[in-house]
C-alpha cells in the first residue's frame, strides 16, 4: 500500500505539468499526412490526420521527432511559445532515387525491342503520375510553394490556441470534402470560376481555414454568402501569393 501511495505521488506531478502541443504539418507542396510524431523525451507517439493535424503531451526541452518515408526526418525541441500557438512543422520531401542497375552479358546482347520498350515506358510514366501527380503539373515560374506556405503558416501562428469564443470554425478537411461531393461547389467551380490552379487547391483549403470562417457558413440556407465569401477569399489568396 506504501509503494502504492509513493508510485501516486510521483506520477501526478508528472501529469500536472505536462501540456499539449497542437500542430499542423506541411510539406512543399501541401499537409503531410500520417506523419509520425514522436515525443522522444516522454515515449509518446502521435500521427498527423488528413489535414496534416496533430496533438501530443509534451513538457518544455521535450523533443519531438516527425518521421516519414515521403519526408526527411525532423526533429524540434519545445520551447513555452509552442505551447501557446499552432505549432507549425515544414517537412522537406525526399528525393525518388534510382537503384543501381548492373547489366549482365546476355542483356547488353539482346537484341532491343522498340515496341516493348516503349509499352513498358508509358506504363512506368502512368504508375509514376498516380503516385507523383505533382512531379507532372506544368511548372510555374512565379510559383514558390515553400514561400507560400510560410505566409499561411503566420496566419495561423496568429490564431491562439485557445479560441475565446465558442464559435465552431470550418477546417480544411469540410473544405475538402465539400468541393468533392457537392454539385456546385467542386473541382470545376474552384479552377474555372475561383481561378484557382490544381496544385494551389489545398492550399487555398488551409488558407480558408486560417481565417476562421463560422461553420455555420456551410449550412443550406447559407449557399448564396458562402459563394460571396468564397468568392471573395479566392480573390485575396491570389493576390496573397503574389505580392
């Protein structure tokens, strides 16, 4: 009963002093999801979400370690202002890299095939393009997506962590299945009538998100504002990455 009451007394303090850390994981090009998260210091792991979200118990000087075979290893040591903000995390992505290929005698005497060449290179390209759609998109000299994820993460570092009031906000993951299942608000509306590229859409999600618009703003009797405000917002985000 002794160790007991002894083991109680030196387990709480621990549980009063740690805190929780809130963050949000990018990569160049958009949020990193599954993610791993781990808090060296405690033993504690997370994952980031579709959204690149994620929470995990953390003290000040702890380290946490963000982990993935798309990304390079990263690893952060807390400091109190990440406890009172978003933490927001970039994450360089890692480079595809060819295995050496050694050719055997018989192979460099085969006679080459044109045809079954060609057949098994656009099969390659195809597979590749689902994996690595962006490796794809017709590049654009004024874009700089690292820039332009830098600016979306000041805003939200200027959101606290805790929201004074109660208002529920729209996140980027409503966003994101909004533009995918309704009839007006999909992937054609957002490039032809919002102007918004393919490659910029979920950042334009996280752009959105970031300026706190009010759930309520989705509900059906609210189809005509939250097209003025849409509306609205993709005009300020284009303008956002380009000053």
């Amino acid at each position: 009963m002794l160790k007991l009451i002894s083991f109680f007394f030196f387990i709480v303090p621990f549980f009063v002093s740690s805190q929780t850390v809130i963050g949000k994981i990018f990569s160049t090009q958009s949020t990193a999801k599954n993610v791993t998260v781990n808090n060296k210091s405690q033993g504690y792991t997370s994952y980031s979400d579709e959204n690149g979200d994620f929470k995990i118990l953390a003290n000040i000087n702890d380290t946490l370690v963000f982990e993935s075979i798309l990304y390079k290893r990263k690893e952060i040591i807390l400091k109190q202002n990440y406890f009172d903000d978003v933490l927001v995390v970039e994450l360089k992505q890692l480079l595809n890299e060819l295995d050496q290929v050694t050719l055997s005698t018989v192979q460099r005497n085969k006679a080459f095939d044109e045809k079954t060449h060609t057949s098994g290179l656009k099969e390659s390209i195809k597979t590749d393009i689902k994996l690595d759609p962006y490796k794809y998109t017709k590049p654009n000299p004024n874009m700089n997506f690292v820039a332009i994820i830098g600016l979306i993460a000041k805003l939200f570092k200027k959101n606290k962590l805790k929201n004074k009031t109660s208002i529920k906000r729209i996140n980027h993951k409503q966003l994101d299945s909004l533009f995918q299942k309704d009839l007006v608000f999909n992937n054609e509306f957002l490039t032809k009538s919002l102007s918004i590229q393919t490659e910029h859409v979920q950042l334009f999600f996280s752009y959105c998100e970031a300026k706190e618009i009010d759930v309520a703003m989705l509900s059906s009797s609210k189809r005509l504002e939250f097209m003025d405000l849409i509306f609205k917002l993709s005009k300020d985000y284009l303008k956002f990455i380009n000053e």
